[in-house]
C-alpha cells in the first residue's frame, strides 16, 4: 500500500484493517507525528518506508511488535531524532537507511 498525502492520513485506523499487509510507504505525510502504537499490530509487515514525513520525531517501543519487518527506510524525515531501545529485537532487518535524519544523534545500545 503507498500513500501519498500532505493531508491527515488517519494512520490508527488504516492500521487496524491491514494486518496481513506486508509492504508500506508513507510519503509526504505532512501531518503525522508518530504511529500510533495499534500501527505495529501488523505483524505481516515486512517493509516499511516512510519518506519526507517531516513531522515525525520518533517510534514508540512497539516497534518490536512487527517481527517480519525486513527493510525499514525513514528519509527527509526531518524532525526524526529517536530510535527505542526495542529497535534492537527487529532481528529480522536486512536493511535500514536513515537518510536526512539529521536530528538523530545516535542508534540505541541493543
């Protein structure tokens, strides 16, 4: 699924229908801030891009809650600056890229 919106994308309830869904890309999502926490409720996923969402600053824990993920990619996400702790029990990532993600000082310890 691709969305493409400089409009609010209600992202808690597009979450909650797609749980077998495997590829998503956010792009221009202007608004969104965070993924709410029923986000990583889609335990199918296995790639996930989110590019130039320029408000959003972090990840909750949760993450870990999406074991199949594979590829993770945030670009031009310009106010990102934390990955969770939990980021480190994502032992299935075969690629992460952090592209102008100039606020994120630095990767967690796990």
């Amino acid at each position: 699924l691709w969305l493409q919106s400089s409009m609010p994308v209600n992202v808690q309830s597009l979450s909650s229908g797609l749980k077998s869904l495997r590829v998503l890309q956010l792009d221009d999502c202007s608004q969104l801030t965070t993924l709410p926490n029923s986000f990583f409720k889609m335990g199918a996923l296995k790639y996930l891009q989110l590019h130039n969402c320029e408000q959003l600053n972090t990840l909750t824990e949760s993450i870990s809650q999406l074991t199949a993920l594979q590829y993770l990619s945030l670009s031009a996400c310009v106010l990102f600056n934390a990955l969770p702790e939990s980021f480190g029990q994502l032992t299935g990532l075969q690629y992460v890229a952090l592209r102008r993600c100039e606020l994120l000082g630095a990767l967690p310890d796990s």
